[in-house]
C-alpha cells in the first residue's frame, strides 16, 4: 500500500486490461476507503509494492524485498488500524502489496502470508504428480470425476486444473468429455517433449 511517485507508469501498463470505468470506479474507491495512517512505515515508499518484476526486478530480489516488507509491515506502529481497515474491506477494494503484515498478489485475491507463499510451488508439485498418476492409472476420464477424486485426496479444484494445464491434459478426439495424459508424461508428472496426437485439445 503505497504512494507510487511512478503510478502514471503502473496505470500505463493496466489501462489495456481494464475499462475506463473500471479504473475511475477503483481509483474512487480507494480514495473514499484509504486510511489516515500517518505512522505507517509504507507512506511513500515502493518496497511494499508486489509487482515490482514488472519492471524487469529479479525474482529473488523480489522476494528478499517482500520479506523485508512483511518484517517492516508488522513491525509497523499503525499495525492494529490498518489491519482493523483492510480486514472491513471487500476483495474487490484490498490494495495489491503488502498490506497489514500479509500479501495481495493480485486484485480480488486473498491475502496470504509469506509461509503460505513458501508452500505454493510444493503444493503445485504434488498436485501434477496426484493428476499424472491418476490419469496413467484411470486412463481417460471424465473432468468432474478427476476433481471428485482430487477432493477427496484434499487437492483443491483449482489446482488440478492449473496442473492439468501445465502437464498438456488433453481431450482425445476434441469432442470427448475426458481427461487424458500426453505422451510421453511420466507417472510422477515429468514431462517430457509430448506431441498432441491429430485430433487432440488441450483441457479448459
């Protein structure tokens, strides 16, 4: 949550992704909801910001930044009220950053600690090697039946489909409501150079 001196730069980079009313609907939300924190340690300060690899900031560089911002965060003496503040907020209205000790990646998502982040790449892992075993065990088979199984093995949906996308889960035939694995993908969710048979799309 920050007061950006290059904010003419980040709005050049969204103006294409979003409505004009969109971004005046935003811009006048956040400008009714902002808080008076005159403590806070973020005032005018960019490190708190988590697009910085935007601008070309390595993604280890990003990290340590993240982490130093989340010490400072909660370290903060405006700590209890910006918290008291973002926690009274909607997804639509958080700021992206690192806001009340925690971090919005991205507009509507919820807010996540630096462990939780830690856990992502594992957690992604682990569900390509969960779907990959799956479907070299069930052969083809239908999406809601994968996810009814993924459940129940305590993956979340939303996962197994970002898995099935980065394993190149296909639907032989184009036309059939199933998922298949490519070739070649290794039980363990390696993948190799796979080469989509004719005839074959990707799964949505």
């Amino acid at each position: 949550m920050t007061t950006d001196p290059n904010a003419h730069k980040r709005m050049a980079r969204i103006w294409h992704t979003r409505s004009a009313s969109d971004l005046m609907a935003s811009w006048l939300t956040a400008i009714a909801t902002a808080p008076k924190l005159i403590d806070a340690g973020c005032r005018g300060s960019t490190d708190f910001d988590v697009d910085h690899d935007c601008d070309g900031e390595p993604p280890e560089a990003r990290e340590d930044r993240l982490r130093r911002a989340v010490a400072a965060c909660n370290a903060c003496p405006a700590l209890d009220a910006c918290t008291a503040w973002f926690d009274g907020l909607s997804p639509r209205q958080r700021p992206t950053g690192v806001v009340a000790g925690r971090v919005v990646e991205r507009p509507g998502a919820s807010p996540i600690t630096l462990a939780e982040r830690a856990t992502r790449p594992r957690i992604a892992s682990q569900t390509q090697a969960w779907l990959a075993k799956y479907l070299s065990e069930h052969g083809p088979t239908g999406p809601k039946d994968v996810l009814a199984a993924a459940e129940a093995a305590g993956l979340q949906r939303r996962s197994v489909r970002l898995a099935a996308g980065v394993l190149g889960v296909t639907r032989p035939g184009g036309r059939s409501m199933r998922w298949d694995l490519p070739r070649p993908v290794q039980p363990d969710g390696a993948t190799g150079i796979a080469t989509q048979p004719e005839g074959e799309q990707h799964a949505g």
